[in-house]
C-alpha cells in the first residue's frame, strides 16, 4: 500500500482525521466523511493497523468494529519510526552483513566492498541511534531533538 516514500493518499488522510478527532469511528463513517470507495477505506484500515497506528477499539451498544489511533504525538513518532526501522533498515543491515560475511564478496571489486561496507555501517549507525531514541520518554527526547538542532544551527554557522 505504500509509495515509494510513503503511505497513500486515503491512508494518510484516515490517520489525520482519526487523530484530528481523537475519537473512534467505524468504517462507515470514513467512508461517508472523506467519500471514498469502502473497499479503500478497509484496506486502508488495515495497512494502518499493519503499521500500528490504527487499533480496534468497541463501542457499547455498537456491534461494528471502530477505529482510533493514538492521541499522543511521540507515540506516533515512536510507533513510525520502529515501525520503518524493523521494515527498512533491519533487513537492509541483515542483507548487508549477509553479503559481506560471503566468500564470493571477497571477489568484488574493491571499491564495490568499501561501498557495500560503508552502507552497512552506515545503516547500523542509523540504527543504534533509533534503538537509543526510541528508549528515551518524550521530555528527553524533546531535548535531544533541541540539543541537536542547536548542534546544527552552530556547525551550519562555522562552514
């Protein structure tokens, strides 16, 4: 279901509208709120609840199955940001350590190798620091993402 740098249109919007509202709706609902075809909307449904950003959740005195996701804005960031690390770049570094611990990788050209290693611990780089974020409760992490972007702003001013 996903772009090539993303989730789709109908996916993105039922995530908004669920976050906006910050209440449960059903499928009915979404399809009447946002006019697109049912068969999008339950399949949207679940490529969120795929993504752990869209759970269950029941209504008393309401038989259909309703939908809601988190209202705490680092939760989605953590959830996202997991989410993409054990999708993307954990099987990326298994592919990567897979191809260097080869024999036949020894017959690549060097300059290939230093690439193919430098991609590796590249991407292990990215995800130790994931693993460290993702530990951290929101007010540190908060911190550290401004930390950082005042680390920039001083290195940005020095070049």
């Amino acid at each position: 279901m996903g772009t090539r740098w993303g989730v789709n249109r109908t996916v993105a919007q039922i995530h908004a509208l669920l976050y906006y509202l910050g209440r449960p709706m059903n499928a009915d609902e979404l399809v009447a709120t946002l006019g697109v075809a049912r068969s999008n909307v339950s399949t949207s449904l679940r490529e969120l609840q795929a993504w752990r950003l869209a759970r269950v959740v029941h209504v008393m005195g309401d038989r259909r199955d309703h939908f809601e996701t988190s209202g705490d804005v680092w939760e989605l960031l953590r959830t996202v940001v997991a989410e993409r690390k054990r999708r993307e770049f954990d099987p990326t570094a298994a592919l990567l350590r897979d191809s260097v611990a080869d024999p036949a990788f020894a017959q690549e050209p060097a300059a290939a190798q230093q690439r193919i290693r430098d991609t590796l611990a590249l991407t292990e780089s990215v995800a130790a620091w994931a693993d460290e974020m993702l530990r951290l409760d929101p007010t540190t992490l908060q911190k550290v993402l401004k930390l950082l972007s005042t680390v920039q702003k001083l290195v940005r001013n020095q070049n």
